[in-house]
C-alpha cells in the first residue's frame, strides 16, 4: 500500500468575510454535509467527530465538509486567527 502524502491544507478566502476555506490534499467526505449548530450533528463517524470539535472552539457558527474542504463560519466578533490556528490543530489531528 502506498504511503499518504504528507497533509497539506490551504486556507482560502470566501465572498463572505466571515467565512473560509480549509481545502486538504485528501478527501474529506464523500456527501455533502452541513452543520448550522452542534445539534445538527447526529452521525457517529469522523466527519461528525471534528465537527463536534470544531463547534467547541469560541466564535464557530456553521460547518461545511465537501469533497476535499471544510468551510468555517465564524460570528461577526470572533478572532479569525484563533479560529483558524485551532481548526488547523484539529484537521491536522484527525486528517494527518
């Protein structure tokens, strides 16, 4: 079996300032999967597992995994470099 590439992830901006991008070099998810709050969050799999995780860190509001990508969505106020220096620990923690 051959060895995954190391995990890479690229944060990108979005037309909406309060959200971006984390785009991997590996699948995420096969299904589109979209979260508006941590109640929303009813499977019992990896996907679920990180967004439970991201959901705990202050100032996240909704959740999108698609293909190769999460896109975070933060209140208004909330820190973006908090924000995104936690998702990354988290990616890297469970993508890796």
């Amino acid at each position: 079996m051959a060895e995954q590439e190391p995990l890479q992830i690229d944060i990108e901006g979005t037309p909406n300032p309060n959200s971006a991008k984390f785009v991997l070099n590996r699948t995420v998810v096969d299904e589109t999967r979209s979260y508006f709050n941590i109640g929303m969050v009813t499977e019992d799999d990896k996907v679920a597992n990180v967004a439970k995780q991201l959901f705990a860190i202050p100032g996240v509001r909704t959740l999108m995994f698609l293909n190769d990508f999460i896109t975070v969505s933060k209140e208004a106020n909330a820190d973006w470099n908090m924000i995104a220096e936690k998702t990354q620990e988290i990616i890297e923690a469970e993508y890796r």
